[in-house]
C-alpha cells in the first residue's frame, strides 16, 4: 500500500478496512524481517478487522532499550538516517529510518502543516534543532519542503536573531516550543518591536502542551496567545514512531493519519478504554520499513475521540497530553499528573521557579511538596505566608488536592532541579518507593 493523502476524509468504516490490511501487513512484515518481533510473534495471527489488535503483545520502551537493533528490519547500510529519543528516562533508543520511512515522514509532516491551512506561499522559520539526533526539526523541514512552502532552517538561536530575521525576511510562519515562543516575544517587547503587526500568521507549538482536556488553552498556551496575533497550532510527536498527531483550525484534538499510525488508549489492565476516557496512549506504526513498531507503549497519557471533527476530517484523533503515565500521583483519591499542577504555578505571580517533589508517607499513599523559588518575598513585596497561601488555594480550587508548600530562594530550587549533574531541569522529581 502508499501513502492514501486522502485517507481522513473516507469513511470511518471505509479506514478501517485499510487499517486492517495495513495491520496484517505490517505483522507479516514484522515476522518475516525483524529478530526482535520474530521471537514475540510464534505464528502469524489471523486478522480480520482492526480491533483484532488487542489480541496482539505489547512493545515497550525497555524492548527497545534492551534489543535496539532487533528491531532492525533492513540491512543497516541501507538506513537514510538513524535519529534518538532524547532519553528522559532510561538509556537512549536509536531509531533507524530507511529511505521510505523518509518519505513517510515528510507526508506526515506536509498533512500536518496543510491542516494550519499552510500552503506553498507560505515561508516558514524553523526554530528547533536540526541536528544532534533530534527527529522533529527533519521531519518538519521535509514536510514543508514536500508541501512546497519555503523554509528558513534557523534552530533554537538567540531570540534577537529570530527577531532579526523575522523582520528581514518575513516568515508567515514559526515552528517552535511554547516556551522558547515566550522568550522571542519577551526579547521583542524589550527592543520594542510590535510582533502582532509582524508577518507571522501561524505558530506551530511542539513539545509541550497548550490545551487543557476541554481543549481550551493551558496557560502556557494563553500566554502564547496573548503575545500574538498569529493562530497557535499544536503538534504531538513520537520519535520511535516516527509519526506526529496535530491541531486543525477547529483546535479539537490532535489528529491521526489513520495509513501512518494506528492509536489506542489502553488502562492499566491493558484494556481499551472508552473514546474520552483518560489512560496510555500505544501507537502502531504503518508503512515503516526501518524499525515498525507493534503496540508501543508511548508513557504518555491523553483520549481519543473517533468521531468526524468539526473540520471534515475522519482521521481519529487524541486529546492533550495530561502527563505522563509513570508520573501519576493519587492524593487522597485523587488522580494528579505534575504537569496540571505546573501549569497552575506558572500563573502565580511571585513565582519564580519550582520543583514538585513526590515521596511515599508513612501511610503509604503519595505525598507531594512544592517548592516554590521566589524573590518577591526576599525583597518584602510579598509575605512568604501570602504566596503559601496563594499557591495553595490556586491548586486546590483547580485540582482539588492541597499540597504541602514551600517558599524557598530561586537559587535554592535551581538546585534541586539540576540535582545530580543534569543537564535538564527536572521540575518533577519522584522519590516515592525510596527512603
Ligand atoms: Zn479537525
């Protein structure tokens, strides 16, 4: 089968038919080509529709840690690029894409680019790593360049050179990361430059969240929309398979390409979930000839919605990313992920950097601390009990659970979000199970 550009707009029925076969194909293939799938796979299972997937076994982020290149399914002279996870957790995982899979990747991409409603008029700043292994800032240079638009291949410089180039050359477009967005208007508003007259009429935002479950938008995504007068996109990508889901202009979901990748939401069980019902989102791969993954686990917790999408459109799609699943507290019954309570501290004023600790208490149940960097009350224009006070009350009207919390000087959180040598600030950090 090829790519089917027109695949989200058939009938629900009608994909998954072709879903089906690209399954069967796909675990014939697997069997046939890759040692890692050829010891999971005793015989080839019968098919019939695409529900019969959950008959199928679950591939998980330490398979591919402990056996990388068991997954291999060509030789590996004949691999175009080999990119990695960033390795958030764990050992990182090289992912190995032959020619086609490039193809694949920029289709991907241009549908994705195409559902902002860009076009080939459209000149696009790229504002993320190209290089050190990443996917993303590949995959969405070749999805513009398969689209036709034009493409300033810039990378996370500073935001006065962004700025710089913004004026000179006149992007319609920006792909970047909300926070990274934040800093180039930040940087704009201190040279006094009016970005909401700039060029710029669409910001594609990966990496981070910028919707709540109800699909209005967090506060990192607020705080992007009220610097700008550009529509803000957002696009969620998985290295190892080589796939992104994204926004159309209705902002309702992310969506699929049903010939590209097949999702699930699965709970703890490993059970399908409902459509709007929270759990783990294990993607499968389709038309990968590399590495093809069979019901990979991503970690990442969101929903799916099946229906047609206000836009037209067919293809499933999933919600936000809440969190991830290895991240998630209960607190006296209530489901918490670090990242709702982030986003809840990022609107305080006051606060001028955190940590959220969790830990296992003397009960056994999940406690978290929130450390909370401040200046404003080093310098006496807030009390330290007025911020405790606002921090909580914010959390607890918002998620319902009261945390412990602490006032701390920023230089004293910097600390422990760099504990232990890392490069990366860690903003959650689990001790629960450790003493
Ligand atoms: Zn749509």
């Amino acid at each position: 089968m090829d790519f089917i550009s027109d695949i989200d707009r058939k009938d629900i029925k009608d994909i998954s038919v072709i879903q089906a076969e690209l399954l069967k194909e796909t675990v014939f293939y697997l069997y046939k080509n890759s040692p890692f799938y050829r010891k999971k796979i005793a015989r080839i299972p019968s098919i019939k529709c695409i529900e019969d997937i959950s008959g199928l076994s679950i591939t998980t982020k330490e398979d591919l840690q402990i056996d990388n290149w068991g997954f291999l399914c060509v030789p590996k002279n004949n691999l175009s690029e080999i990119v990695a996870t960033t390795g958030t957790t764990g050992a990182h995982v090289f992912i190995g894409l032959a020619k086609k899979d490039m193809d694949r990747l920029a289709e991907n991409e241009k549908r994705c680019f195409s559902y902002t409603g860009a076009t080939p008029d459209d000149l696009f700043l790229l504002s993320i790593t190209m290089d050190n292994l990443f996917i993303a800032g590949m995959a969405y240079y070749s999805g513009l360049q398969r689209l036709g638009a034009g493409v300033i291949r810039m990378g996370p410089h500073t935001p006065k050179r962004q700025l710089e180039l913004i004026h000179s050359l006149k992007p319609t477009g920006i792909v970047a990361v909300p926070s990274f967005i934040i800093a180039i208007y930040k940087q704009a508003e201190k040279d006094r430059i009016d970005l909401k007259k700039s060029s710029l009429k669409k910001i594609v935002l990966i990496g981070e969240a910028i919707r709540n479950a109800d699909f209005s938008s967090n506060t990192l995504g607020k705080m992007v929309e009220k610097l700008s007068t550009a529509e803000s996109y957002s696009t969620y990508g998985i290295t190892e398979a080589q796939v992104a889901f994204c926004e159309c202009q209705c902002h309702k979901g992310l969506h699929s390409h049903p010939d590209l990748v097949y999702a699930e939401i699965l709970d703890d069980a490993g059970n399908t979930v409902k459509d709007g019902e929270i759990g783990e989102l294990v993607v499968t791969t389709f038309q990968i000839e590399g590495m093809p993954l069979l019901r990979y686990r991503t970690g990442d917790m969101t929903f799916k919605i099946s229906d047609r999408c206000d836009c037209g459109r067919t293809s499933a799609r999933i919600g936000p990313i809440i969190g991830r699943k290895a991240q998630k507290l209960k607190i006296k019954g209530t489901t918490v992920y670090p990242k709702a309570i982030e986003n809840i501290l990022l609107e305080i004023d006051g606060v001028e950097n955190y940590v959220i600790e969790a830990y296992t208490g003397d009960d056994q149940a999940d406690h978290v601390i929130v450390k909370v960097g401040s200046l404003k009350t080093q310098d006496s224009r807030l009390k330290t009990q007025d911020l405790k006070d606002a921090v909580c009350e914010n959390i607890k009207a918002k998620i319902r659970v009261t945390p412990q919390i602490e006032i701390m000087l920023p230089q004293e959180v910097e600390k422990i979000l760099y504990e232990g040598g890392r490069r990366k600030p860690m903003t959650f950090v689990d001790r629960r199970g450790k003493s």
